[in-house]
C-alpha cells in the first residue's frame, strides 16, 4: 500500500493519515446499536457515512481495514461493500480485496457469514468474483450437513444464488440438496445430523443430536421438560451455551460447574458482571482466579513487559451502556484492570477506578465521571517512582467537572513530562456518533478505540500514530505488515 501523496509529511497525508485513524476506531467499536448517550439510528447513519467516505477516498485502506481486528459488524459492512463496487476497483486492487475478504469471511461467525451473503443476495450482487467466493467458502466449511441444520435459510438462500449444484443420487452435496429443497423426499439420510433431525420431528430421543439451537424448537414441540431437556443437551452445548443455561441446569441441589479459565477475557468480565453482589463475593476466589487465567493467557509474550503502569477506569453510570449493549463498557474497564495487572512489572500495577471503588470484582455503574481528579491521582508517583504508562479506560465524557481531563494532560505534558517519560493512553469502547469517532481527552494523548480488552497491546501500537509523533508513511507501513500477515495466514493484528 501506497500513501496517497508521495511526500511523506504533506497536509495531503496528514488529513489522510487522521482519516484513516478515524475509521480504524469506528471499525473497532462501533456496531450500529445504541449507546448510552445515542440512538441506534444515529450510530448507523453515522457509521454509514463513514464507510462510504472512506471507500471512495481511499479504497485500499478501506480493503486493508480487514487485515486489523476491527469488530465482526464493519468487516461484513466492508465485506459487502467492496463486492458491491468491484466495479470501481483496478485488476490488482481486486486481487488483494478478494485475498482479504477470503482470509476475513474464514474468522467470521458462520451465522454472520450466511447473514453477509442474503444481503448480498438481496442487493442483487451476483458477479462472478461474489460467486467464486461464496463457493470458496462454502468449500472450506468442515461440515455442510450441520450447516444444512443449523443455518438452514442462510445456505439455502446462498445454494440458490450461486447455483450450486446439487446431483441426483447418494453423495452428500445430494443429500443435502434432497434437505434443503425436497424435505421428505428421502427415506433416511445417510449424514447423522440431517436423519437425527428427520427423526427428531416424532422421536424425542432423536432431539438431543442435534446443535443446541435447533433443539430447543423440537424440544418445545414435544413439551420436553426445560430441565430433562437441557440435562440431555449439555454434552453438545458450546461453551457460551453451557454458561447461558447453567443457572437452569441443577442437579440435585447445585449447579453444574462451568470451567471459566478457558473463557475470553471480556467475555469473562461480562459474565462476571451480570452476577449479584453476593454470588460474586461467595465466589471470590474462583471468578479472580478465572479473570487472572484469562489475563495471563491474553498478554503472551508482552506480560511483564510495560513496567510500572498506573491506570484509570471508568465506572461512572455510562458504563452501564445500552440495552443491546448492556455494561458492555464496564466490562472492558474490568477486564482491562486485569489485564493490564499482568503486562506490568510484577507489584508495579496500581488500577484507579472513577468512583473510588477498591474492589474491582464488585464494581458497578454508579455515579458521575471524575476523570480528572484520577487522573492527577494516577500521575502522582507511587512508591517514590513515577509511571511509566498511564492508560485511561473510559468514554472520555469528563464531567465532574466538565473538561479537568483534558486540561490536566495538556498541563502535564507541556510544563511537566515535556520529556514524555510517562506514555499516556487512552482507549475508548464507545463510538460517539456525531464526531465520527471515540471520544478524546485531549489532542495531545493517544487515543484508540477498543471493544475487547484483549486487543490492548495491538491497539497501544495503533494509538501511537494518532499522538502524532510517528508520521503517515509508518501508518502505511505497518498496515502494509498487517495485509501481509493477515493474508499469509498468520490472523488479525491482535
């Protein structure tokens, strides 16, 4: 990838570079869906211009957007985007787009994926490049019987798009065209899935085989106790399905445990929050333990590494979020409390929450949003020792009072670290719709988007571009190193 303009510090650049650091945040944090402070429409009308701004300017950031690990909402939105203007695209623009979109569909959700491609389908994109990847992927897929039950719309609408062929006789594409287009036609079917489902409709028995989310509707059908239901279904649950129901599945006067450590971070945070006070302190020592497991296995290589961190995290009554996004926010700060415990020097992590609370495992929205009055807080040297990164998790709407933040980063960097011995960060999970990015504390101060907290080594690599001391040709260059790896296999900047 090229900069557009081939001085390297030209304003064309500049603006340019700004631009791209503005998408990437959006692409990372924004999901169409309310916020706290903005209705769903507003974040999508928002979001809508954005990607249509970016594509036309700059089309190849655009395309190498899905080489960073921006959220599963805008890698589809660019996904369909790109087929849909292929025509716009030059021979080896297309060449890369479709290396990209390949490597991306292959780490979406297969229920997102067959979600992109009836959009497609109704947008009226049927080109040859969007069959040949519709048919690459479909290829790749482990197991098309159990896609044929669990997405069975989805590939029956992509069967029907792309023409695929489904012959006469006993092979398994046939079988399952016999499924999706002439159900009943067949005695039995030879793939387990497709004859469980089959018997299922008047086998009880047969209900358990099947994935967890078509085996609800039969189990409803047949007037399966929830209880008898969900005891024969666990061994086929997935991990987030055996922790949705564990509050319903007991046997005898406890609840089946679930092992926690092998969760994701933020999704960890998220489960633990939406327990009660009094569970989460009876359970103290494994929930700390699950959220520490987590950490260490999310920092890698960088734990130990960031020397002595202070951080600020917000838990003011924003970080409550939104119905579609609930605690989505606090989640992050708490999962970021941990993580960030781990990447500092051991007993060199000191975490500051804005409403002044000591217990993070106990923490709740509450109350407004001193950022400030941390911030001078966090600066202040512990043990003798000055930080050596600061890292603020918040929306950045600094209110008690309105604008200290800001002030107080601007004062310390220019009369009192003019050195920038102390790296100051701030990550934001909240996309703020009418500026068309996160929300900042200041101009001077790193600010990238984040919406898992696992991504925080990544995104501190990206946030260093928009502090402005790094210029737009190494932007360039290291989204070129992420299109690189990404294509080659080696998965999104994370």
């Amino acid at each position: 990838m090229n900069t557009p303009d081939s001085r390297a510090d030209s304003p064309a650049d500049l603006v340019a570079a700004e631009d791209v650091l503005l998408f990437v945040n959006a692409a990372i944090t924004a999901t169409g869906q309310r916020e706290f402070r903005s209705r769903a429409v507003d974040q999508q009308l928002s979001l809508d211009f954005l990607h249509t701004y970016v594509r036309v300017n700059y089309r190849r950031v655009y395309a190498a957007s899905l080489a960073l690990d921006i959220n599963h909402h805008n890698a589809a939105l660019i996904v369909r985007r790109l087929l849909e203007t292929a025509d716009e695209a030059s021979p080896e623009e297309r060449r890369t787009e479709g290396r990209l979109i390949a490597a991306r569909l292959a780490a979406l959700p297969p229920q997102r994926v067959y979600r992109l491609f009836g959009e497609l389908r109704r947008a009226k994109v049927n080109n040859r490049r969007t069959r040949a990847i519709m048919r690459d992927w479909l290829a790749a897929r482990p197991d098309l019987g159990h896609d044929a039950v669990k997405y069975r719309a989805g590939l029956k609408t992509v069967a029907r798009h792309i023409h695929l062929p489904c012959p006469e006789g006993g092979a398994p594409l046939a079988e399952i065209g016999a499924f999706l287009f002439r159900p009943g036609k067949l005695p039995r079917y030879e793939h387990p899935l497709l004859d469980a489902w089959r018997r299922a409709h008047y086998e009880q028995g047969a209900v358990a085989e099947l994935p967890f989310t078509v085996a609800e509707g039969f189990a409803a059908r047949h007037g399966m106790k929830r209880e008898v239901f969900l005891k024969r279904a666990a061994p086929r649950m997935t991990r987030l399905e055996r922790l949705r129901t564990q509050e319903q599945r007991v046997v005898g006067d406890r609840r089946p445990g679930v092992d926690l450590t092998v969760m994701p971070l933020t999704r960890l945070a998220l489960y633990v929050l939406s327990l009660g006070f009094q569970e989460r302190s009876e359970r103290r020592d494994e929930l700390t333990s699950a959220l520490r497991a987590a950490a260490r296995r999310a920092a890698g290589a960088h734990a130990g590494s960031w020397g002595r961190v202070h951080a600020v995290l917000d838990d003011s009554f924003s970080s409550s979020g939104s119905g579609q996004k609930r605690r989505r926010p606090l989640a992050v700060a708490l999962a970021c409390h941990h993580l960030l415990e781990v990447l500092a020097a051991p007993g060199a992590y000191r975490g500051l929450w804005t409403s002044g609370a000591r217990d993070a495992l106990l923490a709740r929205p509450w109350g407004p949003t001193p950022l400030g009055m941390r911030i001078l807080d966090a600066l202040e040297p512990a043990d003798g020792a000055a930080p050596e990164r600061l890292v603020v998790v918040s929306d950045g709407w600094d209110n008690a009072p309105a604008g200290l933040a800001g002030e107080v980063l601007r004062v310390w960097r220019h009369r009192l670290d003019p050195a920038r011995r102390t790296a100051v960060v701030h990550v934001n999970p909240v996309y703020d719709a009418e500026g068309f990015d996160v929300r900042r504390l200041a101009a001077g101060v790193a600010t990238a988007g984040i919406r898992d907290a696992e991504d925080l080594p990544a995104l501190v690599e990206i946030a260093r571009f928009a502090e402005g001391r790094t210029g737009p040709a190494e932007l360039y260059a290291y989204l070129d190193r992420q299109v690189a790896r990404f294509i080659s296999g080696e998965g999104a900047a994370s």
